[in-house]
C-alpha cells in the first residue's frame, strides 16, 4: 500500500515520523455515461464561460469568490500556510478511554506506520496505549482540511480513527411514542426471546456484499447476448395487525444461532 500522508505524531516533546495507509478499500463499478440511442461515451468538457473553450486540468485553479464576480486563488501552499505546523503533524492533545466517545463520532480508519528511525519511539507509545487502556486525542490535516482522530493499538499497529465535529452530529429526531396501544410484558417477552434466539458472536468475514457480485453476472450474462430473469422481489407488509402472532410465529420459523 501506498502512503497517502507522511509525518509525525507528537505527545509531550516526543516526535515520532509516520506514514498513514488507507485501512479499507471499496469495490465498486465503473460505469460510463452513454447517449441512449448510439450508445456513445458522454464527454464531460471545463468550458471557460468567458471564451466558451475548453480548459485542460493544468490551467484550472482553485479560487474563493470574495465578492460577486471577485475571486482570489489558493494553491497548496496557501493551504500549507494557514496552518503550517498541523499540515505536517499529528498532535495529540489529550489520551481518554474509548468507551468515553460516541461511535457515531467515529467516521473513517486509516494506518500508521513507522517512518524511518521511529521504531523505537512508534513501539514506545503503542505499548503506553496498550498498557494504560488509552487512546490519543488529536489534530492533524488531511486533504486541505483539519480533522480530529483517535490514535489506537489496533493488531499491533497504531490505528488512527477519523472523526467527525460534533457540530456535525443532527440532533436526534424526535419520535412519537404510541398514543392508544402499550407495549405488554408478554410481548418483550417474546421480542426478548426472539433476540436471545439470532444473538451469536460477531463474524465480519461472515458477511459478504453480494450486489456487486450478482451485478457482474447480469452484466457478464447481457454481454454475451444471454437474457436474464430476475425473480420478483417478496413484498413485505409494514404493518402489523398482531404483534403478538408475528413474535411467535418468528420463534418458531427461526432456527436457534442461526441468521435469519
């Protein structure tokens, strides 16, 4: 894996050099936009709406529009600038305990790895974290933009755990309890026990994205000229005319430590 940032993680007068790797890719399929009728590649053109010509990628630059009309451009040093100590360091700010933040908090994980001449130093603070139960709190800048992370052991390597601000976080919808009907104690009972039934210990490896693998049979099956029956989807009712029946209908129809 390529490093996509180099740098340094400093606590206290500690520094030490790191490079950040992506901790997890994505499968996806690249489609082109084609006309309907020839069937033909759509060209997305960078028209210069004052000339109406096409500007290549090396001509375009960034710009903040100031005042209507009025732009000034930033490059990747104005970026450097407006924070050049972060731009190159992961600082950690504080160390608290895990279960302190809020898994939504949580948004992206990437990582570290020792640079060179920061083993020692890399193994120094992944062994405090381990043996304190801790985890860093800090700042660094990515991509033109600053960001808050938690630093981890995770597999005996640090993992650096992209967060959101929390005025990023949308307030917790409101949602209107049952006006006439209450919830019996026979039916957490048996929602209780319906729980109890499907609970097993957690396999990711378990869990496969199957989309995109049937989706690369209908486009391989439709390349070869073949035709394709999907079967109709079962359409499931969203209301319930009585819960208690569903409970124990799924009870029963559940096999015990399997997934439904």
């Amino acid at each position: 894996m390529r490093p996509i940032w180099s740098g340094t993680i400093s606590f206290g007068l500690v520094n030490i050099p790191v490079k950040l790797l992506s901790a997890i890719q994505q499968e996806e399929l690249d489609f082109d936009m084609l006309s309907k009728k020839e069937l033909a590649p759509i060209r997305y053109a960078r028209i210069d709406t004052k000339t109406g010509k096409e500007v290549p990628w090396k001509e375009i630059v960034k710009g903040f529009e100031y005042t209507k009309g009025k732009y000034v451009v930033i490059d990747s040093e104005d970026f450097a600038k407006a924070s050049p100590q972060k731009s190159k360091s992961i600082d950690i700010i504080q160390f608290s305990k895990v279960e302190e933040i809020d898994p939504i908090y949580f948004e992206k994980p990437y990582y570290l790895i020792p640079g060179k001449g920061g083993e020692k130093s890399y193994r120094l603070l992944l062994q405090a974290l381990e043996d304190t139960g801790s985890v860093g709190i800090a700042e660094f800048m990515l991509r033109t933009r600053e960001h808050i992370c938690v630093l981890k052991p995770y597999n005996n390597v640090l993992m650096l755990e992209q967060l959101r601000y929390n005025d990023e976080i949308r307030e917790v919808p409101e949602v209107e309890a049952p006006k006439k009907e209450n919830i019996s104690a026979k039916e957490l009972q048996l929602a209780t026990s319906l729980v109890k039934q499907l609970t097993e210990k957690f396999d990711p490896a378990a869990f496969k994205d199957t989309y995109i693998t049937e989706l690369k049979k209908i486009i391989k099956a439709k390349a070869a000229g073949k035709s394709i029956r999907i079967a109709e989807p079962q359409e499931k009712s969203a209301t319930v005319k009585d819960l208690m029946d569903v409970l124990k209908a799924s009870l029963e129809s559940t096999p015990k430590k399997k997934r439904a």
